[in-house]
C-alpha cells in the first residue's frame, strides 16, 4: 500500500500481458512477471524478481519429529523449496525447534488462532510464520509481529474465503473476491501501521474464478509478493486441473511469486504438478518434459506401456530434457522436432530421432533401453 | 476473413477480459466468450454461443468395429460430445460406415494424405472431416470441398506444428505461433476461394506458449470457432497439467469453442479432465466436484481413504454437486460454506453439512455411508 510506485503497476498492469517479448529462435512469447517487493524466507527470495518458488506443507503430524523430517527430505529432493508445517499446539512448537535442526529447506510455521503458537514457534526457529487475519486478536498480532521483527522472519497474511471478517462479508454479501481482497488490504494496513512490510499474501478460495478474480485484484493494489493456491483442491488430478488453471491464468498475466498446489494425501505428489505448470509457462524447467501422442488407429507400438516404463525409469531425474514418444513414424520426428531426442514407432520397429533427425533404427523390444542408454550419454 | 465484425472483434478482443460481469449473489465473474461463426457438427452447434463442446478421439484401429464402437460409446457415456476417428486406409472408411451406424455421436473423420479416403468418409456418413493442410494438393482438396458442400459437412483444418509449409517454416525461422497462424490463414483462404466456409480450425503444438499464442492470433483474425488442444500432452497427469494451463488461458480469455485433452491411453480419461477445466471457469458443469483439503497436523482422520471412497462411489455421476471432504471440524463447515454437502473430520467422528449448516454428528466409520445416503436422497 505504501510502495511508491504501485500506482504505476496498477494502470499498467492490464496490458502486461499484451507486451511480452520473444527470446529466442522459435519467438517463443514469455511471461512478463509482475514487480514485487522482495522478502527472504531463510535463504530463499520470494518476489523481486526470484523465480517462482515451489512450496508445499507436510501432511504428518507434527510432533513426530521422525516422520516430519522425512517427509520434509522427500519434499526438498522433489524440489520443493519452502515446507509448511501445522503448529497447532505446544509440543509441536518443541517439535519445530527439533525439526528445523535436522532440515536445510526454510520452514513456515502455520498457526491459527493462539498467538502464543507465534511467538513459540519465531524463537524455534521458523523462517517464516502463516497466520489467518481472521482468527487472531490485534493485541495478540502486535506480539507477533514485535517477535517476527526481531527474529527478522517473514510473515504470510494467508487470507481464506473461509474465515472473513463478519462485517466484510456482510458488505460484499458473500465469500467474493472482493472481499477477500478487502479484507487482506485491512490487514496489510494494520501491519503497516505497526511498521512491518516483510510480508507475503495469499488470498485463498475454493472457487478458481473467486481466486483468479481476487489475486488480479490484490496484484494491483499493493506490491507485496503473493503465493498462489487454490485451496481444497482435491484428489491429485482433480486439484491439478484446478491449479493448472487458476494458477496458470494468474502467472501467465505476471501474478505470483510462490505457488502451493493443494493435493490430498502424500504432498510429494503436488510437486512435479507445480513445476509442470511453470514448465508449460516457461518460467522454471525441472526434470524431463515426456510428449507422447495420444495414439490413434494409426498406431501400431503399445505407446502407453513404453510411456509408463519411460516414466517410472526417469522419475526423480533433475535435469530438464523434452522427450518425445511417438506413436507413429510418419508423423513422429516432426511433430517432436523440438525434442532433444525421441522414439517414433512404425510396425514392431521405431526411430530414435534427435532434435529432429533420425540416428537410428530400432526394434520394440529394445526401445526402451536404448532411449535409456541415450540418455545416460547425454 | 470475410465476415463483417471481426476488425470490431479484433479491436475490442483485448479488452474482453476486463469486461466480465457478474451474474450471481458471490459476485463470481464470468468469462466472455469470443463470439464465433456457428457451425454443425451432426446434431452438435460447434460456435456462436453454444456451450464449450467437449470432443476426444478414439485409440482403437477404426477397422475393428467392434472395439470402435465400444470405445465410442463408453466415451458418449463419460460426457464426450463429438468423437474423432482416425481414417488411414480404404478398410477404415468401410468401418466408419459400419461405426456411424452404430452410434448416435457425431463422428468426425481424421484424414492425412490421401483425398480420397476424404471422399469415401463423407460418402459413409462422416460429419466432419480433419484435414492437415500442410500434406494434401491443392486440386485433391478442391475435390474434398465440394464433396463436403454436397454432403453439409464441416471440415476442421488442423494446423499443426510437425507440418507446416516449408515456405512459412522459413519466413517465420520455425514453428511458432506466427507461422501456425499464417499457415491457418492460408488455408482458410483456399477455402473461401472456393466458396467453403463450414471451418473450425485449430492450431496446435507440443509447446503450450506457442500453442497460446497461436490462438490468440488467429483469434483475432477470422471468426470461424476455434477446436483447442496442446498436441502430445502425454501422460494422463501431465496432459492434464500442460492442457489445464493452455486451454485455460486460452478459454478465460474467451478463445474456443469445443476442447480435447490429449492423454496417451484410453481416451475416457481426458473427458473428465476436459470438464474439470469447464468447471474451474464456469463454462460447463457435470459430476460432482469433489473439495477436500490437502490435510496438515491438524488432521485426525483418514481424509485420503474417504476421498478415495466416495471419488470411486461417485465416479460416473453426471448431475453437478459440490461434495465437500474436510480434515478439521473447525474449518470445516467454513471453509467449504458453498458444499452442497460435505464432512468435516473430528477424532474418529466428524458433522455432515449442507451449505454451510451442520446437520448432524457421524462416525467416522459412517461417513461414507451416510453421504452416499443423503446423496441418494438429495
């Protein structure tokens, strides 16, 4: 609110997404991202130009220490950058302290209602705390934001459709985007007002237009980074698609500088959906990117067991690298021309093409060894 | 090209997404949609204010009736609205004679190469045919269009990145969005100049940016409906991922008329994802749409295993409903006030709401019983 400047963003913002450059040989366009203010979460930048930063939660419970660190291990090798863990009492606020000895990866603390859980949680160390507008007292919240300033730690207003204000939904008559953004401003202003901008927003809905709406609303009326997510999304696929939509539109205007896609069940599984989105934005690439055609009558290999295989065998790999598998020959090398290597099958037989162009010949059987083998040399 | 309005669409089109209205009491926006040339598919409006139209294609060889025709229906079945088929040879426009009979979908026939297997598929019925212009002559297609006018068919012209003119792939240095429109336009030219004008058209590469970008050019260019896809989007969880993020960018914007996921395998498994992006904008609903929370430290039941329960007891449910599974009874009922119904989880028992208001307390071991019941009755 008190950025100079944001006023710029505002009227500019509409046409970011009309005046995005090429920068490269294809002309691919790119996503021009939205300015914000830059805050760091342990060693992790957030906005002010860092790249979007994967994040997730653990779903463990806390207080095992044991459980709650492997998770966290597993999340940091997928490539999850910051975890959130639920403080929801006093032995979990011990827990963190134990935790956050044992794990590199910035940790939030996410707390709801006791602002004790706050401040416990700022001296054990969280790089960061979560807190719900909603649910905590002014008085309280000055506690917490004296501690945070100290501690020099991070705090995410994470405003949730769930839990507005009585007298904002009231006035919006209902859970709208509107009022989620209202009611995050009326927060931003009380940590302004108590001299404290190292601040992230989110502005969270069940409801994807609700989310896309308030986010594009926020985005213009202050220059805070924000972190993304449709919350409750759901089972693994139906929460991808909702993500993929609502974050997708949202980082492809510019907005959103962390993101959080909300699966139900192993968190694990809600990191190769958000590099996924990034990846078809251009604006991180992470592991391999698999094209496979949908297969047709015209496809005579069984592409899906080949795809599934090359999946399982390249799971956990790093590097970024477009691997296409075809289902057909005619079409295969050039449809996929831009994947640095392929397999086009034809008649119990295939190509192993690269950037293109055909190096070989192979057989069904051995298309996936040899794909592997490939691979391994590059 | 030749329609009256487009220079005002293509004025006004940038301006489409910051026009939207709101329509209901939460104030949710709603996309305006691009207004398009109406065009029949069969019995099916593709364009000028009809619904989003969902199609798909089928895996099976077109000359195996049977398995055709079992996979067409299963697709119908799912909420597929105009299913593709792939026309290799001379036997498969045979079957497609057989097939058409069979089924009460519009089918359209998927043709590359070879005009006269074009011919032959109009003759048996076909409602539409897809034809790639980069692989057919110019005398060949003349012949095609006027089969088609005969006929009242409607022919898609599917541009796609794998084969596009050698002449446009050099003035544009590759296959971006540029290109793929400027090979769209050329055809749709042909077209008019032979006085056809019953188009969809589609642009389509593996690379969704330049698959955005394609259609936001040709979008303000011509008016004829727009078929959306990411072409080799792969796996199910990545097509997914990569179509979510295309389609809707592209379809919040207003762009498309009738989508298809591309999934490598069996083809009733992009239906439901097609619909999950319609939903997520509000342009379509059918099945349930199930919330549940990615649970956190706070959970105390097994919310995973009761998502999983009633997404397998709802599967193939075609009424809308917004079934709401949550971890914590706190913000349970909340967080999710717009469920039609839901569950929020205690300690080994939880309350079941509707709209926000608890109805009553149930076991954990209940809850799926008793959501199944109140479903049945709702």
């Amino acid at each position: 609110m008190c950025f100079p400047g944001y006023a710029i963003v505002g009227i500019l913002h509409p046409w970011y997404i009309f005046t995005r450059k090429s920068n490269n040989a294809n002309c691919k366009m790119n996503v021009k991202r939205r300015f914000t203010k830059p805050v760091h979460v342990g060693a992790v930048q957030v906005g002010g130009g860092a790249p979007v930063i994967v994040q997730s939660m653990t779903s463990t419970d806390t207080r095992n220490v044991g459980a709650t660190v492997e998770q966290i291990s597993r999340l940091e090798e997928a490539g999850c950058e910051i975890v959130r863990l639920a403080v929801p009492d006093k032995k979990a606020v011990e827990a963190l302290g134990q935790i956050k000895k044992a794990v590199g990866v910035p940790l939030i603390a996410d707390i709801h209602f006791d602002y004790r859980l706050a401040l416990g949680a700022l001296e054990n160390g969280a790089d960061a705390i979560r807190i719900n507008p909603g649910n905590m007292a002014a008085e309280n919240l000055q506690s917490v934001i004296a501690r945070a300033r100290e501690m020099r730690s991070v705090i995410r207003i994470g405003v949730n459709s769930g839990s507005l204000e009585k007298d904002v939904l009231a006035k919006h008559g209902g859970r709208t985007a509107d009022a989620l953004v209202e009611s995050a401003l009326r927060t931003v202003a009380f940590f302004e007002d108590n001299g404290f901008d190292a601040l992230k927003l989110s502005l969270k809905s069940s409801d994807v237009m609700t989310t896309i709406e308030a986010y594009r609303g926020i985005a213009v009326k202050t220059q805070y980074p924000l972190h993304l997510g449709i919350t409750e999304a759901g089972g693994l696929l139906r929460a991808a698609v909702k993500s993929s939509v609502g974050l997708g539109i949202l980082l492809y205007e510019g907005i959103g500088d962390t993101i959080r896609v909300s699966v139900t069940g192993d968190p694990i599984r809600e990191i190769p959906v958000a590099y996924g989105i990034l990846g078809a934005l251009g604006l991180r690439r992470r592991g391999p990117d698999i094209i496979s055609c949908p297969t047709c009558g015209r496809c005579e290999i069984d592409l899906l067991s080949l795809l599934e295989e090359v999946e399982r065998r390249t799971e956990g790999m790093k590097r970024y690298m477009k691997i296409a598998l075809m289902g057909c020959i005619v079409n295969g090398p050039g449809e996929a021309a831009e994947a640095d290597i392929g397999i086009a099958g034809g008649k119990g037989a295939g190509v192993l093409f690269k950037k293109g162009k055909i190096i070989r010949k192979i057989k069904e059987e051995r298309f996936v060894e040899e794909l592997m083998e490939e691979l391994g040399r590059m």
